[in-house]
C-alpha cells in the first residue's frame, strides 16, 4: 500500500469519526432524517462549487459516470435511508455497529468482481479491525439482545450496499481515473434522493426552529463529502482489501473525538479499550501482509 493511498484512507477515517461526532450537536436540534436533508446536498453543493477548478474531464468516459451515478444511488442517499430506519427499530447502537461490517462485504465483492485476492496477512488484518471496531462501537446488555430478527436485516443490507459500491467505484475509476468526478456525480444522485424521498418515512418528526441545527449538519456534509472524496482517492491507488479495513477504523478516531469534544462522554469502557488494541494490531497486520 503506497504512502498516499494509506494517507487518503486514514484522511477519510478522520473526517469520517468527525462528522460522527458533529452529528451529535446537530441531532439536538434536528432529526436524522432532516439531517441528511441539509448534509448530502450540502456537500453536493461544495462539489459543483469546486467542479470547474477540480474536475478532469480529460479522461470522461460515459461507462464510468454511469457507475458513479450508479453508486451515488447507494451512497450516501440509501445507506443513509436504511441506517436511519435500522436506527428506528434496532437503536443507533446497534445499526452503527453493525455497518462497520463494510470491509467483510468489500473484500468479498472485489474478489469475485475484481480478482483483488488478498493474502492471508492482510484477511487477518482486516477481521482483526472489524472485530475492534464492533468492540469499540456495538453495545452492550439490554440493547444488543434487543436487536434481533429482521431488525439486524437494515443494518446489514446497508453495510452489504456500502460494501458493494466500493469495488463497483474502483472499476469506474479505471476507466475514469478521477476520484473527484466520481464523488462528483454521486453526491448529486444523492441529493437528488434525499430531496425525493423527503417525504416518505412516516409521520414527521416535532418541528424544529428554521435554523437550528442547519449549521451542524452543514458542517457534517462537508466532512462526509470529503472523507468520501479522500476513500475513492485512496481506492484509485491501492486495492479494497486494503483500504476498506483502514477507512473502518473511523469508531477509533471518533471514540478519541467524542472524549475531547463531548460534554459527559464517558471514558473507555474495558470493552472498548481491547476494541482499540485488537484495530491497532489489525492495521498493523494489515499492512505488513
């Protein structure tokens, strides 16, 4: 893995973990839902801002932008839908922790649609980031038994869709080599998504005044869009079995975020603290395979 894809992956699980943590001030104003509604177009709109000093239309290839249209249908606009509907009937908890099983789904879609093979140091590695991650992020007691049947369904189709959307992005990155158009395009799939899907869900959430919250959620869609923008340069530079692990590693970053940035957060919990070792190690694994 070469310095600049491991710095792009890293880079995107920073930005990732912040955006977590962001979130947190935003969703004591506003609901998910209207969150997402400020935050992808939100960063749609940085990338039409930035797409006539940043975009290559050198190499346009109409294959690729279908699948980076393809992609933005996925992500964030479904995945988004779905983890909010996984966080309604399983807890956040639950839904997040099991979305961190991203890199599993990954490395096998770009196995079977790529040929990428990892090597048995790297699928140690990337099983040992997973098993710290969902230590660091799944909860436990009550609300972990609670999740059961088809609830745990949503979180896994999501994860399974994020998983996939990555091998399917590298392909169109061969063809078009430029991770800006693809976050380009899909980001404005996307908010075109969420804008129509604004009023499907149910009854709505309490209203919120006009503009609390905005900012937040303003600033969320601006980490998120960049820490997409940093996994496809990543992925343009080095294969999925490699990059999908280091960019799940977000939970360490925002676990570290959360105990500067939140008011009241608790500290590391023994579960958590063999989370971050058994990541750690997996990196280091990762890596060195």
């Amino acid at each position: 893995m070469s310095a600049a894809a491991l710095g792009f992956a890293l880079s995107a699980a920073v930005l990732f973990a912040a955006a977590l943590v962001l979130s947190a001030f935003g969703l004591r104003h506003r609901s998910a839902r209207r969150g997402a509604a400020v935050s992808i177009p939100t960063a749609a709109a940085l990338f039409v801002l930035l797409a006539p000093f940043a975009l290559d239309v050198s190499g346009f290839s109409w294959r690729a932008a279908a699948i980076f249209a393809a992609a933005g249908l996925g992500y964030p606009a479904l995945v988004t839908l779905l983890t909010f509907e996984a966080a309604r009937r399983s807890g956040p908890g639950v839904a997040g922790a099991l979305g961190n099983l991203t890199p599993l789904f990954a490395v096998l879609f770009a196995a079977v649609a790529l040929g990428e093979t990892p090597r048995a140091g790297q699928l140690a590695g990337a099983a040992a980031i997973v098993a710290g991650v969902m230590l660091i992020s799944f909860p436990g007691g009550g609300a972990a038994r609670a999740a059961l049947g088809w609830a745990l369904a949503l979180p896994l189709a999501a994860a399974a869709l994020r998983g996939a959307i990555q091998p399917a992005v590298k392909a169109g990155l061969a063809l078009w080599p430029d991770a800006f158009a693809a976050a380009l395009i899909g980001y404005i799939v996307s908010a075109a998504v969420v804008a129509g899907s604004a009023g499907l869900g149910g009854a709505p959430p309490a209203r919120a005044p006009r503009r609390a919250g905005i900012l937040w959620f303003a600033l969320v869609g601006l980490g998120n869009g960049c820490a997409v923008l940093s996994l496809y340069a990543a992925l343009a530079r080095a294969p999925v079995a490699l990059v999908s692990p280091v960019v799940a590693t977000y939970p360490l970053f925002a676990l570290a975020f959360g105990a500067a940035l939140l008011r009241g957060a608790h500290p590391p919990s023994r579960r958590q603290a063999a989370g971050v070792a058994a990541t750690v190690a997996g990196v280091a694994l990762l890596l060195a395979g």
